[in-house]
C-alpha cells in the first residue's frame, strides 16, 4: 500500500481488495469506483509480467518463449464463461457499500454490452452509457478497425 495526501494504491487482485475491511473506512458511501477491466480473452498478465517481476524483485520459474510468470494472475473477466459472473460478484459488493460506480468497456468484449448494462440496471437505480468510436490496432499486424468505448456511470445502488 502506497499513501499520499487524498489517495491509496493498493497492488491486489480486485476481488480481495473489494472485500478488505480498510478499504471500507477508506471509501464511504457515495464514493465513486472506477472499473476498467479486461474485455478480451487475452489475460492482460501477458504484457505486464516484466513490470509485475520488478515490482516483485524475485527471480520467478518462467515459461513459454515471452518467458511468463508461473504464477502469473489470470483474471476471470478474460474468460468467456465467468466474465458476466464476475461483474455480477464485483457489482453486488460495490452497490452493496453504497458506492457509485463507472465502468469502461469496449464493444468487442468478452461480455456483450447490453447484458453487461442489463447486470449494472440490476443494482443501480440511475445508469447512464455513453460511446465514442476509435480505431483499434491490431498489435502491429497493420490491421485497424473501429470500436466502441463505452462508459457506463451508474449511480443510487438498490
């Protein structure tokens, strides 16, 4: 945990750190939560293990020709089949400590939009979605295409 004068940083998988007591007396009611988690079945741990390994300063068992992590995180939201779950575990306990919430999404993610908006209209009394059209590199491949971001702001938990 890193202190400064009006913010925490915690490095923490989100699911624990939503069910940390400290960070209940850190965030009263009526704060507001940012999400922006992964949206493609790609696990984001493949770009940051580098970055994790510093932070870390150990020397972990590696694999693969990237030379991942053993242990690198594989986050439930890339994966098809617990992705809308997990948004609803995430949505439940954030509502349910009477946070606001907004959530960054693309159109081309694992969870459709609509079932996605659909989950935050279950535990927010006010939800509103706006979009913006970008185009989406393809990693160096000279493919581009267009997407949609979309922000879901949601406020008033049931």
């Amino acid at each position: 945990q890193i202190k400064g004068p009006r913010c925490h940083l915690f490095r923490r998988e989100a699911g624990q750190l939503l069910s940390d007591e400290c960070l209940y007396s850190l965030a009263p009611e009526g704060s507001v939560v940012y999400l922006d988690p992964p949206y493609t079945t790609a696990q984001y741990s493949r770009y940051y293990h580098l970055l994790e390994t510093v932070v870390l300063d150990d020397r972990p068992e590696v694999l693969h020709k990237a030379k991942y992590r053993n242990d690198r995180h594989q986050s439930s939201f890339c994966s098809s089949s617990k992705a809308a779950a997990t948004f609803g575990e995430f949505l439940e306990k954030i509502s349910g400590r009477g946070w606001n919430l907004v959530v960054s999404y693309s159109s081309h993610g694992v969870v459709p939009i609509r079932d996605l908006i659909e989950l935050t209209e279950m535990h927010y009394s006010r939800v509103e979605v706006k979009s913006r059209s970008y185009a989406h590199s393809m990693q160096g491949r000279g493919q581009v295409s267009d997407r949609l971001e979309y922000v879901i702001s949601a406020k008033g938990p049931q």
